[in-house]
C-alpha cells in the first residue's frame, strides 16, 4: 500500500512540474507591420522595448506570425491581411471605423485599440480651451458613426450644434462656408470622405478665412493650422498594448475594443494669437482634460 502510494504521489508530482513548465512558457507575439510608415516604427520600437522585459513574453522573429499564439497587427493594411486568423489578434494604429469594419468582416479573435480619442475627451478639450463657445459647427459624410455622440455631449454641454452634410465631393466648399457662417468652432470628426489629403489644406484655410478656430484630429492638424487636438503618441498606444499583451499571456483571453487610455494636448499659439483668442498652455488643457469625468 505505501508502495501504491508513493507511485500515486510521484506521478502528481511529475504533473504538477510539467503543468507548471507548460504555463511557464512565454506567449509567441508576433508584431506585423503594415508599411514602414514613421509613426508605426516609432509604435514597433516603444512596444519592442516595454516587451522585452517581461519573462512571459517571447517576440518571434519578422515573417513567423503562423508561428505565434498572439499577433500584434500595426496599422490598417496589417488588420485586413489578418482579418481570416485564426490566430488572437490585437489591433492597433487603426482608426475606429477601420476596426469597426475589421470587426464586421472578421471571425478570429481580435480586440484592439483605436487612434482616435473618445468624444467625450474632445468635449472637455473644447470647453477647457474655449468656454465662451455656442455654436459647434460638424461636416459629415452621409454616415457619420460618432454624430449621435456628437449630439448629445453638445446638448449636455449647453452647445448648438451646427451639422452641414457632403453627399457629394463638389458640395465641400459650399457646405463649409455656409457651416463656419453660423458656428464659434468648427470640430472635425473623424470621416475618411471628407478629410482627405487633397482637402484638408483648403478646409484649414477657409475657417482662417473665417476665423473661426478648428479643433483637430491629431498633433499633424494642429501643425498645420488648426487651433488644437487631443491626441495619444505611439509610445502611450504602445504601452497600453504592452499591458493587454502581457494580460492576454497570463488569460488567453483578449479585453474588448478600447481607446487610448493616456493622452497628450496640442496647441498651436500662433493659430490663437492670430485669431485674437486667449487660450490655456498645452499642459493646463491636459492637467484640465484629465481632471473632467
């Protein structure tokens, strides 16, 4: 009987050891860029560094994503190449109508984190940076998924909301002169159909021509001409990404779709001083942002 035993203790024993060896071994995490674009190797290289450290964590080498048990897909292209997987994928540097829309055509799963901020965030830039605001003026697309959030958050906040529609590109300069005629603030939304690389400089130069201060998308906007923006750095989605992988490592199991936690403030001063406008520093605005529910 002690013999029987021993053997009994002995092989849960040996269980115990190679089950605790299995759960041991680091998640295979492949990172699949979509171009070698500035911003994504700058998001790569702030992920690669936060990961590295973790003894859970074992990136695999470029061009080995069938191999791994999680894959980091960087950008819009790797989500669509990814979008078949059977392989957990987390998405990252890809607008929210783009994982929208990576959510609908896909089957594996997938969560993922968007770049645009939540609109919320954007109403407590607005009324931080420009309290005496009134009338917020929107141009939108025939669709346009973050209006309804639009409406509401200006109605809580005691704002107008002026809404101009482009069905077609040829209303563009039309419809924005009309919009800034009637608005103290133009807010861009995120709509690929409006805001585009052969219309967005024409869009910033008519609302200075109309002074009326635009609050942006992103650091680039307000470089080139807008009054402000609410943005998050590859560095903060980075970091945020690190702390789903490593949950993902202990779990097997991915959180849901998400937006940048951490953020920063853009001003453009010039911008302001032009405009006649006073305005709180970058930092005040984020030290405010990050005060406000």
């Amino acid at each position: 009987m002690h013999r029987i035993a021993l053997v009994r203790w002995l092989v849960l024993v040996c269980s115990l050891f190679c089950f605790n060896t299995i759960q041991a071994s680091p998640l295979k995490v492949a990172l699949a860029l979509s171009e070698e674009r500035e911003v994504y190797l700058a998001f790569e290289s702030a992920l690669r560094n936060s990961l590295d450290s973790r003894q859970e964590i074992q990136i695999l080498p470029s061009g080995t994503a069938a191999q791994a048990e999680l894959i980091v897909a960087i950008g819009a292209k790797a989500a669509d190449s990814f979008s078949g997987s059977s392989i957990p994928v987390l998405n990252v540097m890809v607008s929210r109508a783009g994982l929208e829309k990576f959510r609908r055509d896909s089957h594996s799963e997938s969560s993922g984190i968007y770049m645009d901020q939540p609109m919320e965030r954007r109403f407590s830039l607005l009324r931080a940076a420009l309290p005496q605001t009134k009338s917020v003026g929107v141009l939108i697309s025939n669709t346009s998924p973050q209006l309804a959030s639009a409406k509401q958050l200006s109605s809580a906040s005691g704002f107008r909301l002026q809404i101009q529609t482009v069905s077609t590109p040829d209303q563009l300069a039309s419809s924005l002169s009309a919009l800034l005629a009637d608005s103290d603030v133009f807010l861009v939304l995120p709509d690929a159909e409006i805001y585009r690389s052969d219309t967005i400089r024409n869009i910033l130069l008519e609302t200075y021509r109309q002074q009326v201060p635009m609050i942006g998308l992103s650091q680039n906007y307000v470089r080139a001409g807008a009054l402000c923006a609410v943005y998050s750095t590859p560095m903060q989605i980075a970091d945020q990404a690190a702390r789903i992988v490593s949950q993902f490592a202990r779990t097997r199991k991915l959180p849901d779709y998400q937006y940048p936690q951490e953020f920063e403030v853009a001003v453009n001063t010039q911008v302001a001083r032009s405009l006649g406008l006073t305005i709180l520093s970058a930092e005040q605005l984020r030290n405010e942002i990050g005060e406000r529910p």
